[in-house]
C-alpha cells in the first residue's frame, strides 16, 4: 500500500477491505498512509478499522497551532506528531511480533537517501518514521538511523523478494489532489512536489512490473501475478476524507472481478 496523506489512509482502507473480502493476504507491505493502514488492518479486523477510522478528525492526529509553523524554521518540522503517535498508542501493539499478519514498513535514511524496511521491533515507531513526511512532521530516529516518510525513496513499498509469490496487489491512492499554483502556500508548495515526486517513482515501479501486470480479459500465465489498483478519485494530503472509504472499495471490487481474480487464502 502506497502513501497518499490523510486522505490516503481512506482510500487504501476501502482498497483492503476489497481485497480482504477475497482472502487474508500472506504479508502486508506499506509506505506512510500505507504503513498505518497496513499496520491497522494487521492487528484487527477490517470492520475494526474502518470504525476506528471513520470516527477520526484531522484535529485528532494533527498539531496545527499556528506558533508551531511560525516556530518551524528552529523546530525543522512544521506539525507535530504528538498526536498520531498517541493514535498508533490507541490502537496498535508495541511489537512487529504481536501483529497477525506479517508487516513491512518503508523509511527513507536520511543519510543514505535509500530505503529502509522495518519488520521487527518497535511497530509505533516503525509505522511514525513511515510516515513523517519531511518538513512536515518530525523525523524520527530508530537505532543510529535518522528516518523520514519512506515515500521519499520507495512510495510504492514492492518487497525485494516479490517475485517469490503468486500474487500481489499494489494499492495506490488514487488521483493527486488539488492545487492552485496562484493560492498555494509553502506547506501546499511543498506537499504538492512530493507528489509530484510520488507519481514519478509510481510510473518507474510499474515499468518494471509491466510484463506481470493483469489486465482485464486476459489469460494470466505467469508465476507471480500484479493487480495495480488506483482508484480515480483522491482527497487532500491533511486530511481526511472518509466518504472516499466505500467508493473506493466498490472499484477495488468491481476491478478485480474484471480480471476473474479470486485469491487464495483464509477468509476474516
């Protein structure tokens, strides 16, 4: 599951509950919304998340006082991330172990600028470093890494060893959300080249698996088998957008039936 802000939480939410419905995956892997999506649907069931989710605010995750940006040039970060932390103290377990599917979460190292899978240890730290979009939230340092929102280096989390499994599902949140070059501010100027920079990686990504790709109507013979889900429809990176759940879950459904997918697996 790929970043995409607040409202991206939403949108790989309803994309899981689609996929969900066709079999518990084997592993989850995600980049910053993708990662606490991942890391929530890892530990709970789906209808737990989505009622926790949708009972949420952006004030209930975002420190948005305003002598924090006015204070950002010192503090190196504009919001605080006080509150999602305590959000993932809420409602996610302390340890990678305790979660009931296996979770890889992708950060940035500052230092190296490459990409950085967590998968054991401490998951409210892992799922926080994930996602702390650089600029906006602090970074966040495990061990003697500095670590940054992992959509930086791979905002598409595909696991090194992807081709060992019969299928995967790339869930990216869909269209880019809006921006007025004439009205943006810096905070705006800014997340919109993120994106920007999210979209590239994403073309990138799918080159590579282009040979592996299902497309509707056709006879898929290949080993490992990659369904790309984006639903048409996105939200802001700051916040939620909740009624963007169920649509989103609908195109996961209908998109999969197009290509007679019906995975393997336990059902919830």
């Amino acid at each position: 599951m790929a970043g995409g802000g607040l409202s991206g939480i939403d949108l790989n939410l309803g994309m899981a509950k689609a996929v969900f419905q066709r079999g518990r995956p084997d592993l989850i892997c995600g980049t910053s919304a993708g990662a606490i999506v991942g890391a929530f649907v890892a530990s709970r069931s789906i209808a737990d998340c989505e009622q926790m989710v949708r009972g949420l605010k952006d004030s209930d995750v975002l420190d948005k006082r305003w002598f924090r940006r006015l204070r950002s040039p010192f503090l190196g970060h504009t919001i605080g991330n006080e509150k999602i932390l305590q959000l993932f103290r809420d409602h996610l377990p302390e340890d990678f172990g305790q979660l009931r599917i296996p979770l890889r979460a992708m950060a940035t190292d500052l230092a190296t600028g490459r990409g950085r899978w967590m998968r054991k240890g401490c998951l409210r730290s892992a799922v926080l470093a994930s996602s702390a979009i650089s600029g906006i939230f602090p970074h966040v340092r495990i061990g003697k890494q500095l670590l940054a929102d992992g959509g930086t280096a791979h905002n598409i989390p595909l696991p090194e060893d992807w081709h060992h499994f019969d299928e995967i599902y790339i869930c990216i949140p869909g269209a880019p959300y809006k921006y007025d070059p004439e009205k943006a501010n810096v905070i705006e100027r800014l997340l919109w080249n993120i994106d920007l920079l999210m979209r590239d990686q994403t073309n990138d990504i799918l080159r590579v698996l282009d040979s592996v790709i299902v497309r509707p109507g056709q006879t898929a013979n290949f080993k490992t088998k990659a369904y790309v889900i984006q639903p048409p429809m996105g939200g802001e990176m700051l916040s939620f957008k909740h009624s963007l759940i169920e649509p989103a879950a609908h195109f996961t459904d209908r998109f999969l039936a197009a290509r007679g997918n019906f995975a393997r697996g336990a059902k919830q």
